[in-house]
C-alpha cells in the first residue's frame, strides 16, 4: 500500500512542477525547444518551429472511430484553451537534444501527417519529445506507469524515414 501512496504523491509532484513551470517561465522561445502549454487540467506539448509558429500533434480529430489526430502548425497564440504556454526542454539533463535545425525540420516534415492518437501511449508528448531527442517520452503517461506504443513509434520513425536524416 506504502509503494502506491508513494506512487501517488510523485505524480503529484510531478504534475505541480510543470504547472509551476508554465506559470513561471518567461523565456523567449527558439527554434526547436519544445513548447508546454497548460490547458484545463492537463499539458499539450508541441515544437517551436519559429516565427511563433508551433508543431503539434492536437484536436481537432480527423477520426474517432479509431481515434486519430493530425499534426498542426500554428500561430503559438493560435491554440484553444490554453492558459498559459512557455518553453520546456524537461528532458534536456537526461537526453541530448537534436540540433535544432533538425528538430524544426523533422516537425515540419510531420505537419499533415494523420496518426492513431492515445492520452496514454501515443500523444503529443510522446510526438514532442520524438522530434527534439528522437525518444517518444511522455512524463505526464509515465507517472501513471504508461509506455508508449510500439506502433505509434513506428509510424513516426517511418514517416521521419521519408526525410532521410543522417
């Protein structure tokens, strides 16, 4: 019972962090950081691509039935019901980034791309973090203990094929 209390509290912890973060950070965007954005009780993340314009992988889906959801390029300020947004490379101390060249390209190469959508396994984090260290992390499923799925991996990895990166 002490293991899932434990549990329980680092989620929390974790998810009072981000929220703090997005409230608090006031740094200027750069090509290629990945982007929070707190909306109603949860994060969506998504790639700076510059001139605030941001990639993400958001509603409105173009399936439900399976659930499927079309990555986009907006105007930062451009996205429903987020109250506030900044900055966030959180994964910086523990993966080494893409350049960020790389990174812009490879969210670009994705706008348009229509793939499975999953809170859990295949979301915008996971999408996010794909395009800055080429690793599908999601803190926001991990906490829960969700892991990615191997055929959203997949997908990306094939769609990120078609730009034939070194």
């Amino acid at each position: 019972m002490a293991g899932f209390f434990n549990s329980i509290v680092d989620a929390v912890q974790g998810i009072t962090q981000d929220v703090d973060h997005v409230f608090r950070n006031k740094a200027v965007p750069k090509p290629g950081d990945m982007m929070q954005f707190q909306m109603a009780g949860f994060q969506h993340w998504g790639i700076y691509v510059g001139d605030e314009m941001v990639v993400h992988f958001a509603l409105p889906a173009v399936s439900y039935f399976p659930l499927k959801y079309a990555v986009r390029k907006e105007k930062v300020e451009a996205i429903p019901g987020v109250l506030a947004f900044a900055p966030y490379n959180k994964f910086d101390n523990a993966y080494k980034p893409l350049p960020p060249e790389r990174v812009v390209k490879r969210a670009n190469h994705m706008v348009g791309k229509v793939m499975r959508y999953d809170v859990a396994k295949a979301n915008c984090e996971h999408f996010a973090t794909m395009m800055r260290y080429n690793i599908p992390i999601s803190g926001q499923a991990e906490r829960f203990s969700f892991e990615v799925d191997p055929d959203f991996v997949k997908e990306l990895k094939g769609y990120l094929a078609e730009i034939k990166e070194k």
